[in-house]
C-alpha cells in the first residue's frame, strides 16, 4: 500500500515532466473492437497525432475490475491491493503494482473522460489482469486472452465482364453474402475471429468502387461497395472453406461463355509486365513412406529434397523472393497439402521436383510437365461453359495454364542452353500436384536415375548447384517476360 502512495506522489512529480500539449486535434470516433474469448467489446477510439485511444472506463468495466477516479489528482486508478494500475492525466508513465512503466504515448482525459493508448493494454492491462493482448499496428483491433484470429488476405482483380474478390484465409472460415438494394454487397464471415492484413483494398473497376474489412460490431466481414452494373454476385468455394471467390459480374445470366479469367492476380496494383516473382513455392517430390523412385542407393524423395534447397537458395539470391519448401525434412504430403501450401501463400510459382527412372536403363530424357489441358472436366461433366469463372478447386490451375506453358518453354530453353548434354522434353499429364494450383506451375522430372551416367550427374552435389542455377534463370526470364501474355 504504501509503495503505491509512493508511486502516485512520483507519478503526479513527473506527471509534469512527461506533460504533452493537451491542446492536440482529436479526430472522429472510430470503431475499435476488443476481442476477447467469448465476447467482443466494441469501442469509439479517438485519434490524436495519428495515436489510437481507447476509452479506459469502458475497458475497466468490461474486465469487471474495480476504479477510481480522482478528479483533483488527475489520476485513474484501476484494480484492488494486490494488483492496482495508477494513470496520471498527460503523462506517459503509469504506475503497474507499484513500478512504473513508460508507455509511448500519455495518457489523455478529455473533458471527464479518460483515454488509453493501445499500448496501455499489453503494458499495464495484461500485468494487473494476466490477459495477454495482441495489437497489429494499424488495425483496429485487439485480440485477447485465448483468442486466436485466422489470417485473411483480400485480392481483386478484373476480368472479363467480371470482378473477381479473392478472399483467403489461414483456417476454414464459413462465409455468407448478404446483398442489399443499395449497391453494397456484405460478406459475412463465420466461425472464428478474423485478423485481416489490410483494413480496406486499394481496389476500384467499373464494377467494385471499394472493399474493406468491417467487425466493428463484433461480426467479421467484407464489404464491397458495388456500380449499379454489377449484376449479379457468385460465391465459389476452395481450399476446404479457405479459399472464396467472390464474382460480381454485369450480366445476371450469360448467354454467352465467359472466357476463362486470366491467372490471380497476385501483384494487383503492379503495371503490366511489372509483375515479379515474390513468393515461390518449391515442392520436394515424395517423402516419408513415398520414396519415390530409387536405384544404387539413391532415394528420389532425399534427391528432391537436396535440389529443392539447392534451389530455394538460387531464387532466394536471384531473385530475392520468398521462397518456401513443402517439405523440409523425410514426410509424407498429399498433393492437395502441397498446393495448398502455394495456394495458401499466394505463390506467384510452384515447381515440383522429381527424378526419373525408365525400364530402359539408356533412356536419358528429362520432362518437364504441364497440367493436361482439359484436365478435370471428365471429372465433372455438368460445368457449363459459362461457368467457367467459376471453377471447382481441383480446376484451379485451369486459369494459370498459359501460363505455365510459357513458363516450360522458356525453362527448356535455359537448359539446353546451360546444360547443352541433358535433354528436357515438354510433356503434359493428369499431374495431381499440379491440378489444384492456382499459378503458374510445373513438375520437373530429371533424368533416369537407373540410368548410370545420369545418376552419377544427378548425386554430384556441383551438377546440383548447376541445375538449380539453370531454373532460377529461367524463373527470371519467366518473371521478366510473363507480362506479354494475357
Ligand atoms: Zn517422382
């Protein structure tokens, strides 16, 4: 008790020292929520110098914590004995059970009412409360406790007589779309907190004027502001409830095919021929209980697990990308895992490493696979042609098909140009790894490794380096070029 006499006389001594000019703008009220398990506290938060504040009685009564509020001393003062949290009016420092902490801005009383950086949260809060609370610069929301927020990610782009919204979320979300006379389209999401990465997109056609992120009321949703030629809105689903595709397109019923939409635009907002290659993802073929093909003590699944990180390192330092291995260890993935992966991260290129094996041990032709074209449609034969826009999951790769074409074109050209003796023919197949990726993508296939020659290049750990210089060379030219189709 008395340490904490102590600290309010040295809180209210310094309360000079740290005092900031009261005579800041505050702006509008804005939405704020807290979210906590099982509930969610909705908040006006004010904004002064660009700093977020949160009403601090609000916060204190929803945490059932007891407070007072000291009018001549200008000071708040939450908690009971054990665990008390002393704010003084202006000032940066608050007083947590006796210590004092700086927070990085100082807390505000406008008029009687008392208000909180955010950081007051996870700097005060979470020490008298033992509430852990997680804040993302910029957003406007908090996460509490237990609460654990699935990521999304928004993208838009326009194709043909159509708006495509991708919405993609870390965990399955359930979604609902709610559309109302007034040109607005609200995307509800369901099931979970929802940790959006940007607020709004800085997105706008003739069929979207504006989309952002809204759950102010608790509820996590898009909306999407639409032109009265928007027509009609269609929901595809994906990725096991990850991935949704939002269409808005200008007629209600196409009498006409709709050509297929050119491949996610993952760079939306980079000038065409612009785009790069941000993030790929390098599938190691097999694994785990798969080895794959195997001859003279050579396991395919630890061959495409060496080039696979042979490889991560040349676009890493070629292209500066992101780079991501689908596996980086001996286990076992479904194909759907690892497209996923790629689909999850929104890769702008997937390559699935293989090695070969041939019944004739002289064969020494190397492939390079596409999807088959067409592939999938004898899985389903009732998707019209005019629904091509909207395709199944295991048709995403339809859309990325070109290309990925020109991506092997241009593969097989670097390799016979940097391995002039290997032989890499283009083939396309029902490549299940390959099916549900929604980029460009490719499955390489080296060599046969019964062929003896060719498995003495292929464990040479220098031929390694080689090859996978060779397709970080390409995967330029293929950043470079990519541009010119569409
Ligand atoms: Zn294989």
């Amino acid at each position: 008790v008395r340490r904490s006499a102590i600290a309010i006389l040295l809180l209210a001594a310094l309360g000079g020292a740290a005092l900031f000019s009261t005579r800041a703008l505050w702006a509008a009220d804005t939405d704020f929520a807290i979210h906590f398990e099982g509930s969610v506290l909705p908040l006006k938060s004010k904004s002064v110098n660009r700093v977020i504040y949160l009403p601090l009685v609000e916060i204190a009564q929803h945490l059932s914590q007891p407070y007072t509020d000291d009018f001549r001393l200008e000071t708040f003062t939450i908690g009971a004995q054990n665990a008390r949290l002393v704010t003084t009016r202006n000032s940066a420092l608050i007083s947590v059970n006796g210590q004092v902490v700086l927070l990085q801005n100082p807390v505000r009383r406008d008029d009687s009412q008392w208000f909180v950086p955010v950081d007051f949260l996870s700097q005060g809060m979470s020490r008298i409360t033992g509430i852990e609370f997680r804040y993302r610069a910029g957003a406007s929301r908090v996460f509490a406790g237990n609460v654990s927020p699935t990521e999304l990610s928004l993208s838009a782009q326009a194709v043909s007589g159509a708006t495509r919204l991708t919405l993609r979320a870390g965990s399955p979300v359930q979604v609902e779309i709610q559309r109302d006379a007034t040109q607005r389209t609200v995307i509800l999401l369901r099931g979970r907190p929802i940790d959006p990465l940007r607020e709004r997109l800085d997105y706008k056609d003739r069929l979207v004027e504006s989309v952002a992120f809204d759950d102010s009321d608790g509820i996590p949703k898009v909306l999407v502001a639409t032109t009265p030629e928007a027509k009609e809105v269609r929901i595809t689903a994906g990725d096991e409830s990850r991935v949704y595709f939002v269409d808005f397109t200008r007629e209600v019923a196409a009498t006409e095919a709709a050509p297929p939409p050119p491949p996610p635009d993952i760079g939306a907002g980079a000038g065409a021929g612009a785009r790069r290659i941000r993030l790929a993802v390098i599938d190691a073929g097999h694994g785990g209980d798969d080895a794959g093909v195997s001859d003279s003590g050579t396991l395919e699944k630890e061959w495409t697990l060496a080039v696979a990180r042979k490889l991560r390192s040349a676009l890493q330092n070629r292209l500066g990308a992101t780079v991501l291995l689908t596996r980086d260890a001996d286990e076992a993935l479904t194909s759907e895992a690892r497209a996923g992966l790629a689909n999850r991260n929104q890769a702008d290129l997937f390559i699935s490493l293989h090695a070969g094996y041939s019944a004739n041990e002289n064969d020494a032709v190397s492939s390079i696979y596409v999807i088959q074209d067409g592939f999938g449609s004898a899985l389903n034969p009732d998707v019209e042609p005019r629904d091509r826009l909207f395709l199944p999951w295991y048709l995403a790769h339809r859309n990325s098909r070109p290309h990925s074409e020109q991506l092997a074109t241009l593969l097989q050209d670097q390799m016979g140009k940097s391995l002039p003796e290997w032989k890499f023919a283009i083939r396309t197949g029902p490549i299940a790894v390959l099916a549900s990726t929604m980029m460009p993508a490719i499955a390489i296939e080296f060599g046969n490794l019964n062929n003896p020659a060719n498995a003495q290049s292929l464990t040479d750990e220098a031929f390694q380096t080689q090859l996978a210089a060779a397709i970080a060379a390409a995967a330029e030219r293929f950043a470079m070029e990519q541009g010119t189709i569409r």
